[in-house]
C-alpha cells in the first residue's frame, strides 16, 4: 500500500494543468484505469451519483471549446460591470486529446433518509462527485498527465448546450469538464496556508480569527484572483488579476 510520504508526494506534484501537449495522445489504457479509480469513491449512502462521458473526436472538443469561449463573454461583461476590470483565463486547456465531462444524477438522493435529504441532499450529491473528480486529477497525475478543472462547462449556457449537443440526458446534471493530456509545463504550486494557521487545538482559537483586511491581503497574495501573489506573467497557469476559479 502507498505510505503516507508517497501520498503527500502524489498530493504535492498534483497541479492544474492549463496547457496540453497537441502532439501527445492519451492511451486508452491511461484512461480506463483513471475512471476505475474515480468510481470507488467515497459518496452520501453509496449513492455513487457519478457517470462520465469521454470524449476524445477532436471535431466535438473543439465544438466544446466554442462553448467555453462563447459562455466567457457574459462572465467579463459582469466582471467589468461590477469590479470595474476583468481578466480570465482562456480555454488553455483546447490541445488536451482527452476531455472528461463528470455528471451527476441527483435522483441517488432518494438513498438518504428524508431528513438528510430535504437538509443536505444537495451538499452530499456535490460531495459525491468532488470525492470522484479529485480522484481522476490524482490518478492522472501518478501517469503523468496533466488535468484541469473546468467548472464553467455547468454555467448556464455551457451547461445547456452540453447537454444539448451530447444527448444528456433532462435529469442528470453537469459537475465538471476535466480536460486531460500530456502538460507542456509544470506550473509552480500555489502557495497554501500554513497547518499553524488553519489548525485550532481544542477549540476555535480567536487569536486565529481572520479579519475583513486579513481577508482581503490573503485573495490578493495567496489565491488565482490575485495571481498567487506573483507579480509578472508565469505562463499559461498565470492569470493576473482573474477572475476565474
Ligand atoms: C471546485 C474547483 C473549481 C475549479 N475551477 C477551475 C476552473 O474553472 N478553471 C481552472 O483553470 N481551474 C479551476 N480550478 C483549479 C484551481 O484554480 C486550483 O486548484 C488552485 O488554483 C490551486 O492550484 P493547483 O490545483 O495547481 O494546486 C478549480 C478547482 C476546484 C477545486
């Protein structure tokens, strides 16, 4: 079994790939293992909301992309109507020779009890597929492939044209569009938060308690939105000023 330093190196490399190498397919192979490793995972009841579409025909990743770029233009007219400014990244993630669209079918909240469904039916179905969408990021990367959230492909016009376009079914629901491939480089890591600061012994340690400005200087300096904190350009991961997740 992997030991513990093993999965803290597996969890370290992991990254969000935003540029793919065009020239490099996907086994098959690498992809069926990828999806057999999202299915055991953990969900509300069992309810294993999960199914996923691969989609590989360049002709109908591009069509995607179409989406992707079409569905931006209302997201920065929002963005420059309230903030003033607006900067998202593009759909790097178009050369990918593989995309993995994860869906859900909400109807698997029928398994909890009445109470737990009518209180958080909606947070276990979303847990459900987060458990499996992580996975495929982690078992991608111990192939050494790349892969990205994009969480615009459930936006509402995304959404609707995939489902259209891909003859979804009306009940299930869009989570994810995961593009996978080869990366052409390997992005530096985001930095995350010490383990002193969001750790609290006992109970909730006020000392530890984030201010409104505390807030604002930890968007600007550590999150995408204030580009990590970097200054310049780092390439395809970079996105100064961003406003995407
Ligand atoms: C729920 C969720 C939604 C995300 N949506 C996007 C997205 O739409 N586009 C994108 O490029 N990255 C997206 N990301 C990736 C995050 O930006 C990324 O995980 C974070 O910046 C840390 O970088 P890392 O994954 O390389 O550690 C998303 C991640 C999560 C967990």
């Amino acid at each position: 079994m992997l030991n513990v330093d093993e999965l803290a190196e597996l969890v370290r490399t992991r990254r969000t790939i935003r540029g793919y190498d065009n020239d490099r397919d996907v086994p098959e192979e690498c992809i069926q293992k990828i999806l057999d490793i999202a299915r055991l995972a953990p969900s509300g009841g069992n309810g294993q909301p999960w199914e996923f579409i691969v989609i590989r025909d360049p002709e109908m990743r591009q069509r995607i992309v179409d989406f992707y770029q079409k569905q931006t233009e209302d997201k920065l007219e929002m963005e420059r109507a309230i903030r003033g400014k607006a900067s998202i990244g593009g759909a790097g993630f178009r050369n990918a020779p593989v995309f993995i669209l994860v869906v859900g079918d909400p109807r698997v909240n029928q398994c909890y009890p009445i109470r737990t469904n009518l209180e958080k039916g909606n947070q276990h179905f979303i847990s459900g597929l987060a458990s499996a969408t992580l996975l495929i990021h982690l078992a991608a990367t111990t192939l050494g492939l790349g892969s990205q959230w994009v969480s615009d492909a459930n936006s509402p016009y995304m959404g609707t044209m995939l489902k259209a376009w891909l003859g979804i079914p009306e009940e299930l629901r869009i989570y994810e569009l995961i593009p996978i491939g080869y990366p052409t480089r390997r992005p530096p890591a985001p930095p995350r938060r010490s383990l002193e600061e969001i750790v609290h012994r006992e109970r909730y340690e006020p000392a530890k308690r984030r201010t409104d400005e505390d807030m604002q200087k930890f968007i600007q300096t550590m999150t995408r939105a204030g580009n990590y904190g970097r200054s310049k350009s780092t390439g395809e991961n970079a996105s100064p000023g961003s406003s995407d997740q």
